[in-house]
C-alpha cells in the first residue's frame, strides 16, 4: 500500500507543475497527462516493473491512473489553480489524497491482479 501512496504523492506534486506552461489557463487533460508522462511516469514504471509487472502494463497502469485523477479534479477549478501555485500545501494533498482515492483504489485492484499474472 505504501508504493500506491507514494505513486499518488509524487503525481500530485509533479501534476501541477504544469502552471508554469500555462499560466492561468486550467491544464487540458492532454497537458496533465503529457506533463506527468515527463515527470513522473519513469519512476512510477521503475516502480512498477520492480514489483514484477510488466512495462507494457506499468504504462497502461500510469495511463488509467493519471487520467482518472485528472477526472477527479478537472471540475475545479479552484483546485486546480491552488495545484499551480502550491503543490506542497499540506490541505492540498490531503484533498487530492481524498479525491484520488477512487483511483488508487482501482489502480490496487489492477498492480494486484497483474501481479498474480506475473506470477502465473
């Protein structure tokens, strides 16, 4: 459980990186994804591919895993902008922890079944 709230954390911090390119502009899911791809995907896959899964499944797990956060917070923008101005505010992670949850709940349930597939 430790290595999914830490895959969680370091995405919420590199996330929202993204206002230096944008500015006030709310990021496009297009942006989060292609932002979070350059800053965190490989340590995530490191992480992943350590743990016995697969690349190919490390990528889609990144892929589901980011777009289903950004799902959660893209309505607001209210967070998002306080995601641009500062990613180490301990509220904010907190409630990008409570609205990730979902997420990384789907994301335990898939790293642990292609975990047993790996292990045949």
């Amino acid at each position: 459980m430790h290595l999914f709230r830490r895959s969680i954390a370091v995405l919420a911090g590199a996330a929202f990186a993204l206002t230096g390119c944008g500015g006030d502009d709310i990021p496009t899911k297009a942006e989060f994804t292609e932002e979070l791809a350059t800053s965190a995907k490989p340590s995530f896959i490191s992480s992943m591919t350590g743990a016995g899964i697969d690349e190919a499944q490390a990528e889609e797990l990144f892929d589901n895993l980011v777009g289903c956060v950004y799902d959660k917070v893209k309505d607001n923008e209210e967070l998002l902008r306080q995601v641009a101005d500062d990613s180490s505010d301990a509220e904010f992670n907190k409630v990008m922890e409570e609205k990730a949850q979902p997420c990384v709940e789907e994301m335990t349930t898939a790293v642990t079944d292609a975990m047993s597939e790996a292990a045949g």
